[in-house]
C-alpha cells in the first residue's frame, strides 16, 4: 500500500545501523572434535571435504568436546571490547536446515553468551562530535561452529548447474560479535569495522584474510524517516550477509539506505514483527539482492544443548586470560604519534601486524639502549621510516616482510646510529642491508670491509668538489644564479669521483657554500 508521500514530504531520514561479525578463530582444531581447522594457516590449502571426521559428518553416536583454546581466544577479545565475561554460559542448538550444516541444527549460544555488555570507543570526524570518539555498544559475543560452504564451480574454474557442499569450514570456531545500533554514519561504520579486524588479528584470535571468510560482516540496516508533518516512520530492518571486504560493507550500506526510502514510498512497509529480510550483496551489479524473510529467535527453536557441560570460567582462569592481553592498536597508535610523531599512515602499517610492531619496537628499544642514544622520538620515527621504505622494499623482492630480511633489531640500531653520525652515506644503505641479511657480522664491520663507509678526507673532498665545478661549469654558473636544482648535476659529479664514499648531504652544504659563500 503506498503511503501517498512524495520525496517533498520528507524532512530527513537517520540512517541506524547495527553489526553481526562473525570471527573464525585460527586454533588448530575445530570448535567440538579434533578435526583440523582451516582457519589455521596450517590447514587453509586443504583439499575440498579432507578436513572431516564423524562429528563434523554427523554421523550417529558422535559427542561434541568443547575447545577449550575457543573459549580462552573469545574471552580475550570479550574483554579487548570492554564486555564482561560470563561466569556460567551455556550451549544451545538452533535448528535449521541447509544443505552445508550436516547435523541439521548448529551448537551455539542463545540466552547465556560467554561476552556481553562492551563498548568500543573509536576515532569519528563526525562534525556532530567535533572530531572526538564515538562510543560503539557491544550487546554480546558468543562462541558457535561455522557451517560448512555452497559452491557453484568445477575444479580448474568451470562452472556446475548444482550445489557443491565442501565441509572442511563445518565445525570451524566462530565468534559472532553482535553491536548495538549506534551507527548512523558509513564511515563510523567502516572505522569500527577496521579498529575491530585490527584488534582481532593484533590478539592472535585470527588471520582476519576477510577475502578467505575469516571475518564476515552483516550489517542490520534500517531507516527513521521524519516528515515535514512531524510524522516519524521506521523502516524494517534488512540484513546483508557475508560482507567480506569493506569496500562490500560501504557499497551495501549505501545502497540500502537509498534503497530502504524508495521502498517506503512506493509500499508504506515500517517496521513490524516478521517484517526483518534478508538480502545479499552483488559485487559486480552493486545492488543488493533479497533472499528470504528473516526469521525471527523462536524460529530457530532454541532449547539447551543436551551433550555439552556448561562453560564455567573461575577468577583464575580469567585473570590469566586477562594478564595476556598486550597494548591494543589503538592504544600504539596514539602512542606512536605522541611519542615519535608517526603519521597515521606510518603507525597503521607498523600496526597491520604484530609481529611486525613488536619488531619494531625491539629496534627502537635497542636504539634506546646504546650509548649516546637518541631522544625516543628520533629512535622511533628513524626506525620507522627505514622499516616501512628501504627495508619493506627490500621485502617486497624477497617476498617477505620487512622484519623476516635477516636483520637482528640490534643490526638495525646499528645502521640507524651509523647513519645518524654520518659514518654511512644514505645510498649506502640498500647495499648494506642486503649484506646484512646473509651475515651475523656487525653493520660497521661490514660497511668497512664492503668500502661503504664515509670518506672523511678533508683534501680528497675538495679536490673531487674542485674537479666536479671544472666538468660542469654550466652547472656552477646555475648554482651562483639562483638555480638550485642545477646541484643535483654537481653532487652526482662528486659521488661519481669519491666511488659513493662521500655523504651526498655533506657534498651539497660543501657545494652550496663554495658557489655561493
């Protein structure tokens, strides 16, 4: 039934919006049997269905175990989110039946979750906030199995007109991580969907590969539509499943917010009981696309999973989870720019992965330590900008990353502290980082036997600066005019001469001061 409302009578609409993420965790088995786990890099090139036994087949007379890593992974990011742990949480099957969830039902949790009640704060340029943080509530994260995977293509990519069930995902730890509705922006959105896969992947709880299904989104989407009458309506809420990319969630949420008024308009629909649906995400039309009416909890026929104790978790056992949680990146972050004056892009790149940062931080430690060290600004973003550009580089040809090269956190402060003192010109630092990698030799033995170190000759320079001005006198009159960039020719005359063992910064103030002294 229309509601005889034009795009005129709308005052505003207010976008509300709430998260499903769903979490595989990366321990080595599956959440109730031994099974291998391809949410475990070990195991994530597995042959279709070769990841399978009995329980995870359903077969009669199979028994779940609970994994007791799960449990310790989700409480840890439970408590990484502000939500506090429950004592007593219990197991539930939900019923319902599709053609890659074998058993027929899924074990997961109903009404006692293992983490409830949390909140996140993350950083907003919402203009409502003045640049601030904007609190995001956590209603609940509670540990299930993952259900096994549909697919549509052959091997070696050709295409099948049925179903192909691969059931090596059936059985896969999954934390589902539900928000309260406290989004009414994408790019809150997207922030908090980012701060949250950084935090996960920072705990070791997971690859967080969302291209691979590590971490799936569904965002719950509806619209309060205000008329210029004073009315207010709310549209149903519509659920996208399976969002795995960002750029899937911002093109989903988008689309439904246009999506969700035009509906309106036409069909007066608002917000009812039965009225949820489900819809997927279309990444080549970008549209999303209906799938079924959404059913609500009592569909799923709730009730107390018979084979399973209940989770008890003691004061111990949780002060010893909570004891492991290490600095989050939100935290290092603000930390990095504060302390080193990182930029944002620096710091996230640092943060992308941990073993990564708590590399880098053993580099700025070792700085720290040594004699005559550097102001802790100076050893942290030092480090930074030669981890992230030569030695990232250095990784990108080798295929690994920037701290798997070869070199010891001690080398590096080595380097950074030759370089510092000018005892190695900075086109010596490719060479002496290939070095490095194949040897346990320290960085000044090795730029001293490779011809790498700084000649300090006070007569060879001003001969080689001399020949260079006579070579390219053209180059010289520029300079004395006013033509900076004509040093470049100069310098490079000089680097020539001296073999690469003259500090290029030192030839140009030397030069600079001859022509223009």
């Amino acid at each position: 039934m229309s509601t005889g409302l034009t795009p005129d009578d709308i005052a505003r609409t207010h976008l509300l919006v709430g998260l499903e993420i769903h979490v595989e965790l990366t321990t080595r088995s599956k959440m109730f049997t031994r099974a291998a786990n391809p949410a475990c890099a070990e195991f994530e090139d597995a042959e279709p269905n070769t990841l399978v036994d009995p329980l995870v087949a359903a077969l009669p007379g199979t028994l779940p175990v609970m994994n007791r890593a799960a449990v310790e992974m989700s409480a840890l990011v439970g408590m990484a989110l502000g939500c506090s742990i429950a004592e007593h949480a219990k197991w539930d099957r939900k019923n319902y039946v599709y053609p890659d969830l074998p058993k027929g039902y899924q074990i997961s949790q109903y009404d006692l979750p293992l983490c409830f009640d949390g909140a996140i704060d993350i950083p907003s340029d919402d203009p409502d906030l003045g640049g601030g943080m904007k609190r995001i509530g956590i209603i609940r994260a509670h540990l299930e199995e993952d259900t096994g995977k549909l697919g549509h293509e052959l091997p070696g990519g050709g295409t099948y007109a049925g179903s192909l069930v691969d059931l090596n995902r059936a059985g896969t730890p999954l934390l589902e991580i539900v928000t309260e509705p406290d989004f009414d922006r994408v790019e809150d959105v997207l922030t908090f969907a980012r701060e949250l896969r950084s935090i996960c992947r920072f705990l070791g709880v997971t690859q967080g590969v969302m291209q691979k299904g590590h971490m799936r989104f569904e965002p719950n989407i509806n619209l309060v539509i205000e008329t210029v009458d004073g009315r207010e309506f709310r549209t149903p809420v519509v659920e996208i499943k399976n969002l795995n990319s960002f750029r899937a969630v911002e093109g989903a949420i988008r689309h439904e917010e246009k999506r969700q008024l035009e509906e309106f308009l036409e069909t007066g629909r608002t917000m009812g009981r039965g009225m949820k649906s489900t819809r997927g995400w279309d990444d080549q039309k970008l549209v999303t696309v209906l799938q079924r009416e959404k059913e609500d909890a009592h569909d799923y026929r709730y009730f107390p999973e018979p084979d399973l104790l209940p989770v008890e978790m003691d004061q111990a056992w949780l002060d010893r989870i909570r004891a492991s949680i290490p600095e989050l990146p939100l935290a290092r972050r603000a930390r990095y720019a504060e302390d080193y004056g990182l930029p944002e892009k620096d710091a996230a790149a640092l943060l992308d992965e941990r073993s990564l940062c708590l590399w880098y931080e053993r580099v700025v430690d070792a700085q720290l330590g040594m004699d005559e060290a550097p102001s802790a600004h100076d050893a942290g973003h030092d480090a930074a900008k030669l981890v992230l550009n030569q030695m990232a580089k250095r990784g990108n040809e080798t295929g690994v990353g920037p701290h798997e090269i070869g070199l010891t956190p001690e080398q590096v402060a080595e380097l950074l502290k030759l370089r510092r003192a000018g005892t190695v010109p900075p086109q010596a630092v490719d060479r002496l980082l290939e070095l490095a990698g194949d040897s346990p030799d320290s960085i000044a033995s090795l730029a001293e036997a490779n011809g790498l170190v700084v000649v300090r000759d006070e007569g060879a320079m001003e001969g080689w600066i001399d020949a260079a001005i006579e070579a390219q006198p053209q180059a010289a009159d520029d300079v004395r005019s006013g033509k900076d960039a004509a040093i470049g020719r100069l310098v490079g005359a000089v680097m020539k001469a001296s073999g690469g063992q003259a500090d290029a910064k030192e030839v140009r103030d030397r030069l600079f001061a001859r022509l223009r002294g």
